[in-house]
C-alpha cells in the first residue's frame, strides 16, 4: 500500500488490523473532531471487480441493518488510485477476542457478554441479514458517551442477505465457530447459523479454548470444573450440528444466557441473603457508623477532594461535587463472602444516607481493603438488580490491575462502576472500589488513578 497520510477530511493516526480483503486504521474526523475507524481495500484486490463489490456490499449492510448494536457506517468514498473506502464508528476499547488474553472470563461476566453479541446478531437477523462469521474478534466494545459500554458485531465482509443465504453452497467462516452447514456444499444456510457461531463465543468465554469440530466438542464442564450444568446445556445447545435442535432464534439464546447469567450472580448468598443486598448493607454500615465529616469546604491543592480512612491506609481523590459527607470508620469483607474482619475502609459521597438506594441521585465511592481472600472472583460475582451490566474492560495502573465492571440505567438513572484492585506483582491486599455516577463525563479512571493503599 502506498504510504497514506489523509482520506479525504480523515486523517490516519494508527493501522488497526489487516484482513484478507482489507485494512483498517484509526483515523480523526477533523470536521467532526471524533475518532473513526477507515477501511480500504487492500492494492492486491483492487483489479478484482467482484471483490471491490463484496467490499462495498459490506458497507451497505452494515448501514442497512440500522441498529445501535451493529457497528455504524458514516461515510463511503473512494481513493485517487480508485480503491474505495468506508468509515465507520470506532471500538476504543478492543473486542472480545482481547479481553481473551487473560484467559477465560468470570462465568456470569461471559454470560452477559455472549448474550449481548447475540442481541447484536438478532438485530441483524431482523433486518435480514446472517453474519456468517461470527467469533470473539469480530465483536467490538465500544465507550459510550455516558461511560457506559456497548457490545458491537462488525465485520460483514461475509455477510448476505437472508433470501441469498438459503441458496448458497459455498464454504465460508472460521474455523471453529462455523456450523457444519457453512463448512462445505449443503443446502444453504439461516439465521441458525449464527446462533452455532454465538455458542462458540460463548464457549470461548467460558472454556478459554475453540471449539472442536462440530459434533466432537468437548463438553465445556470438562474444560472448567465446577461449572453449572445448565450453562453447559445452553452452550451445548447452541453448538448442536443439527440446527433443527439448536436455539430456535439468537434472542432465545440470548434469554436463556442472561436468565442464567442472574442465576450465578445471584446463587452466592451468605447467610441467606444476597451479595447485593449483603454489599449495600457493608457500605451503609461504613456511612452510619462514626462521626460524619462535612468536607464541602476542605481545601485541597489540586482539583477534586482528598479523602482517607480512619487507619490512614486507603486515601482516594473524588471530584469536588461528591465530596460532602465522608465515613472512614471501616467495613466487613464477610459481605462479599471472605473471611470476616475489620478491615479499613471509607465512603465518600454527596449523600451517604441515600447510598443503598440504587434509584437515588448519588455520586460518590466507596473503598475498602482486604488482606484474605480473591477480591476478584467474589466481585465478579456480583449482580444489580434493575441495572443494565454493559460489559468489563482491563484497568491497569502504576500500582494496581483489573477488571472494570459496567452497569447502567439504574432505577432512578443513574450508573455504576465497580472493580476489583489487585496489586501488579499479585498478592495482598487486593481493594474493592464501587463508584456511583450520574450524568455526563465519566470519573472512573481518574478516581482510580487516585487511590492510594498503604
């Protein structure tokens, strides 16, 4: 490829990825002064008018299919040496095959995120179109506006038409992730198709492995001991050969993912009560005992409010609206199923007494440390009901890495954020962080960024 500085008013920062047909690179809108993504055919295609038209036929079913769960076409156009391009919304935060690196995910976490990309696939069924090519890379994450993550199926470069897909005969997919009525000559192919692909994603999540060829996959409790029988069905399901008994439509499995990912969210309840409910009372416990410290008009030398708990080991920076009430009296891990204690902890917010209520107009963090125990798997764990889980994304920072946990349209609106610290060389303490949000902007980082644990 020649060497490209500019398409048209985009200017190329980064290559992303190169793809048989084509490549893809970060760009800037200068007009619109948003990231995009670009892709070009590729030089060694561009004499091919079959396959310049396949390229363009992407672009026009990504835009047909109109649906916010499908990543969106901005703009087409075409290249001075006559290889067309398209643009289109960019995935900051990578897809699913890269949150893969770390191995397998945390069960429910790969529940609602297969259940998510088969939201995505029924969003293009309904619009007539099979994917044909679903697997971990070609589902994209995306940062909302509101902080919030979105779940996106991108790459159409083997998409078609439903009316088309029942006659074709031709081999097509990855390995893996394609049912056997995509691997040779057959009698054409449907939605289901998809819904085989979405159970190898699934899969993968869960297993960490690729599937077997259909008909040979081994059974994913092999592969993760422990696991709950009815995952295991579901996922079974979905990879049946025979797409007669599999999932009928990609929602229905997408149904059944989410049903069961709030089952195993839900099936750790100490003492009877659920993590949910067990957590808010640790957090409320944190803003009822003590004294209460009013810290509107604590000063503070950089921007934000300083804050730390009563033993002086946690101290976290918050921005200058949530810093009105702080508790730093401690909190008990047993809430989250460790071994109970005192251990240090604080909440800070704009108003502690509302903290539990997940409808209330809250902004505020809370933190607290543990020296025994996973933090991680416990945290992965939790549910909130009334709130959409948008998906996880990697934290890493100069002392601390893990996983961010989304969830938004909480009742009453707003959002929350919460994650589970784990110091770089591994070990202990390990920190839990909830952060609760409303409105624009997003604080997550930078509060993370902030926090300080001696």
């Amino acid at each position: 490829m020649h060497s490209l500085e500019r398409i048209g008013r985009y200017r190329l920062e980064r290559r992303l990825g190169t793809g048989a047909f084509g490549t893809v690179w970060l760009a800037h809108d200068d007009e619109l002064e948003a990231p995009v993504a670009v892709k070009v055919l590729a030089e060694n295609w561009s004499h091919r008018l079959d396959v310049r038209e396949r390229f363009l036929a992407e672009a026009r079913l990504l835009r047909r299919a109109g649906s916010s769960r499908v990543a969106q076409v901005y703009d087409i156009g075409e290249l001075p040496d006559g290889r067309p391009y398209f643009v289109m919304e960019y995935a900051d935060a990578g897809t699913l095959a890269d949150l893969l690196d770390a191995g397998p995910l945390p069960v429910p976490e790969a529940l609602r995120l297969t259940a998510l990309a088969a939201r995505s696939a029924h969003a293009l069924h309904e619009a007539g179109i099979v994917h044909r090519d679903v697997k971990p890379s070609n589902v994209l994450l995306r940062t909302a506006p509101d902080g919030t993550r979105r779940v996106l199926l991108a790459d159409l470069g083997l998409a078609k038409s439903l009316a088309q897909a029942s006659g074709l005969t031709l081999a097509a997919g990855s390995a893996g992730y394609r049912p056997p009525e995509q691997a040779g000559p057959g009698a054409g192919i449907d939605a289901r198709a998809d819904v085989y692909g979405l159970g190898a994603v699934g899969y993968r999540l869960v297993t960490g492995t690729v599937p077997a060829e259909p008909g040979a996959v081994v059974r994913p409790e092999r592969l993760r001991p422990g696991l709950d029988p009815g995952v295991a069905r579901a996922l079974m399901r979905a990879l049946e050969p025979d797409r007669e008994r599999r999932w009928p439509t990609a929602e229905a499995f997408a149904n059944e993912l989410e049903r069961l990912a709030s089952a195993q969210a839900a099936a750790v309840r100490p003492r009877g009560r659920s993590r949910t409910v067990a957590l808010a009372a640790a957090v409320a416990a944190v803003a009822v005992a003590g004294a209460a410290f009013a810290l509107v008009n604590r000063p503070s030398p950089a921007s934000g409010v300083g804050v730390e708990d009563a033993t002086g080991r946690i101290a976290v920076r918050v921005p200058d609206g949530w810093g009105r009430q702080l508790r730093d009296s401690g909190w008990d891990p047993a809430a989250l199923g460790l071994p109970a204690g005192h251990e240090p902890g604080l909440a800070v917010a704009d108003d502690l007494t509302r903290w539990q209520d997940l409808g209330a107009d809250v902004r505020g963090v809370f933190a607290g440390l543990s020296e025994h125990g996973d933090v991680t798997t416990r945290v992965d764990a939790l549910g909130h009901p009334g709130c959409h889980y948008d998906g996880a994304r990697a934290y890493t920072g100069g002392r601390w890495h893990g996983r961010i946990r989304a969830w938004s349209d909480c009742p009453g609106g707003g959002r929350l954020t919460e994650t589970a610290l784990v110091p770089a060389g591994g070990g202990q303490p390990q920190v839990y962080v909830q952060i609760r949000q409303r409105g624009g902007g997003d604080a997550t980082d930078r509060v993370l960024g902030s926090l300080r644990v001696t």
